[in-house]
C-alpha cells in the first residue's frame, strides 16, 4: 500500500465520515468508491493544456489533512486521473462527494464491499515516428491490436 494524504474541506470530511459510519466501512473505502463513480464519468471531466485546478480556497483555512493508503493500481489511477482530468485528487474527491455521494448512500445493489478499481496496465508503442503512451484501465490480457504493437510496460496484477 502507498501512502500519502488529501486535504479535504472540512465539510467534505464530515460527509465522508457520516457516509463511512452509514455504510459501515472505512473513511478510505468511500473516498475509493467516491472515485470511482468519477471514472465512470470520465468524459465529463477532460482537462485541457492548462496548469492542475485545486479546490477553492478557504479563507477560515478550514481543512483536514485526511491520511490515504492506495493500492498500486488505485495510486497510477489517481495519478492518472489527476493527470488527464487536471483536477488536484483532493479537488476530484471534493467533486464526487458533491456530486456522487448520495447515489452511493442510496444505491440499492446491496453491498458497499471495499471497491477495487480495474486491473491497471501501461503501455507504449511507436506509430509513424510518434510515441504514443496507453493507459489501460480494464483487462490488459486482452488488450486492442492496432498496426503498431503496444508493449505493456508494467502492470498491476489481477484479482
């Protein structure tokens, strides 16, 4: 496990931990599932050629240093994600708490078992004199076949 921390607004923390004492589950296991709903809506938050958005700031300086562990492919999606969408990981947990939080205090499918993310791979290959770097969020055996092959040069393993 990696370590590192977020900082969170205080209001985003208190409805994390409200949320982990509902569903019964670690603080970390929410801000997890709170991610990954926003893959599942990647498109909508595209970054462009422009510097990483951070949350707004909070003149009362009211923030929670909040401690995280993430699993290898959990870490490289952060990263990732904080990379493509140019949001800070701390601001993407700030938006998906606003946006996706009550969806997942709501969800019927049951169980709120700790989520992992996808099998996570990355992988290189040359066309026409461009190299072009391939993230792979899903199952890597299987991966496209395009003119040029991809190398796959690290990753996570299966579950």
């Amino acid at each position: 496990m990696l370590r590192t921390s977020i900082n969170m607004s205080h209001i985003v923390y208190v409805n994390i931990a409200l949320a982990a004492a509902k569903l019964k589950t670690s603080r970390q296991a929410v801000v997890i599932m709170l991610l990954k709903r926003v893959l599942r809506d990647i498109d909508r938050f595209q970054g462009g050629f422009t510097l990483v958005r951070y949350q707004p700031r909070d003149p009362r300086k009211r923030w929670h240093c909040f401690p995280i562990r993430f699993r290898k492919n959990e870490n490289e999606f952060a990263s990732d994600f904080r990379k493509l969408s140019r949001f800070s990981v701390s601001h993407l947990v700030a938006i998906a708490t606003k946006r996706y939080l009550h969806e997942l205090l709501h969800d019927s499918a049951g169980r709120h078992n700790y989520v992992r993310l996808p099998q996570y791979a990355i992988g290189r290959r040359s066309a026409g004199g461009i190299l072009c770097w391939e993230f792979y969020w899903g199952d890597t055996e299987n991966h496209p076949t395009r003119a040029s092959p991809t190398k796959i040069l690290r990753r996570t393993p299966s579950h």
